[in-house]
C-alpha cells in the first residue's frame, strides 16, 4: 500500500463532522469500522470507547488543515508531528503476496498496524500520511473547503494549486452563490442609478426646461 493512499485516512475522519452545521457522523463503532476501509484487521479491534479517542485524534486533525488553510504552515508542522510522536508508525516493505508479469512481488511500503488500540492505529497512519503528503507537496494543499457553511477537508492535488473546495458539489454551489451575488449587485445599482437620474429631473426648475 503506497504511503500517499494513508493520506486520505486523515481526511475522512477529519469529514465525519460538520462543525457548522453542528453534525457529528462518529457516532458507533460501526461508523469507525468503516473509516478503516481495507484496513479489516485492524478494524476488528475497534470498540465503542474507541469513540471518544477518535474524536479527540480528529480534533487535533482539523487543527491541522485549520493552520495550513490559513497559511500557518509552521503551526500546521508543529501540530502534525505533536501526533506523530505520540502515535508513531513501524513502515515495513510489503508484496502481500501480490506479484507483477514477472512473477515478482510488488514492493512497497506499508505502515504496520499498531498493536495497542484502533485509535492509536488509525491515528498514527493518518498522521503519517498526512506527514508524506505535506512533505512532498507542501503544507498549502492541506485546505478547508471554502464553500459556506462547508468546512471540509481535502487535499489539493490540483497542477496549479489552485483547488478551494472539497467537492464539485460545493464548487458549483459556491459559483452559483457569487453569480446571484453579482446578479443583486448590478440590480442594486441599477436601482440607484435610476433613482439619481430621476432625481436629477426632478430638481430641474421650469426655467431651467
């Protein structure tokens, strides 16, 4: 499993809540089983107190992407390597029995699980992965969606840097927001300019005419 695939395990968590819209989907250990995804062994080893912990690991998640989107990178740095040192990671090198057209293994690296509790697991692939990705694409394509009230988290892998929202769905919807902003804006002054106008007539005296 490449390092770049754990990166999204920050983001859905970090996206199981909506703080305002005052929605938290972490609610069950079913709900957390899921966030695992491929990852089942691990999965297995999740418990309704693993609850609580995991809303505390997303807490200090979002408190990265909240740095990062508001340009405190060196916060956003200090922030993620306070998780990796509580919850750090054991990499090994992996094939998983997987095999090319050659008939030899697929080498790569893979993030071991943690022996202790599904927090602590999860917790310290996410940060990990979050690690690989700001390391090598920077710390400005961590963001938080810009479309109000959104305030999810995604990675920018866009070639410009130029990604401001989680989803299409947003992205449309904040562009159609600004269009009927403009759209209230013109008919605003379209309005005063009529009313000036109208007001000038009206201060023209008959021997002015």
């Amino acid at each position: 499993m490449e390092l770049a695939y754990y990166s999204d395990y920050a983001v859905r968590l970090v996206n199981t809540e909506e703080p305002a819209r005052n929605k938290d989907a972490l609610t069950s250990v079913e709900v957390i089983r899921e966030l695992f995804g491929a990852a089942t062994q691990m999965a297995r080893r999740a418990t309704e107190s693993d609850v609580t912990r995991f809303r505390a690991v997303r807490a200090r998640l979002r408190a990265v992407f909240t740095a990062a989107d508001e340009g405190d990178h060196t916060g956003a740095v200090d922030l993620l390597n306070s998780l990796l040192l509580e919850f750090p990671v054991s990499p090994q090198i992996s094939g998983h029995d997987i095999l090319d057209e050659d008939g030899r293994p697929r080498w790569h690296m893979h993030l071991a699980d943690h022996p202790s509790n599904a927090t602590a697991g999860y917790a310290a692939i996410a940060a990990m992965g979050l690690a690989f990705h700001l390391t090598e694409f920077g710390a400005d394509r961590l963001g938080l969606c810009q479309a109000p009230p959104c305030r999810n988290a995604y990675l920018d892998t866009s070639t410009n840097r130029s990604r401001r929202y989680c989803s299409d769905r947003c992205a449309t919807r904040a562009n159609v927001a600004a269009y009927r902003a403009r759209k209230r804006l013109e008919a605003d002054r379209s309005d005063r300019t009529g009313l000036t106008a109208e007001n000038s007539q009206e201060s023209v005296t008959p021997a002015d005419r």
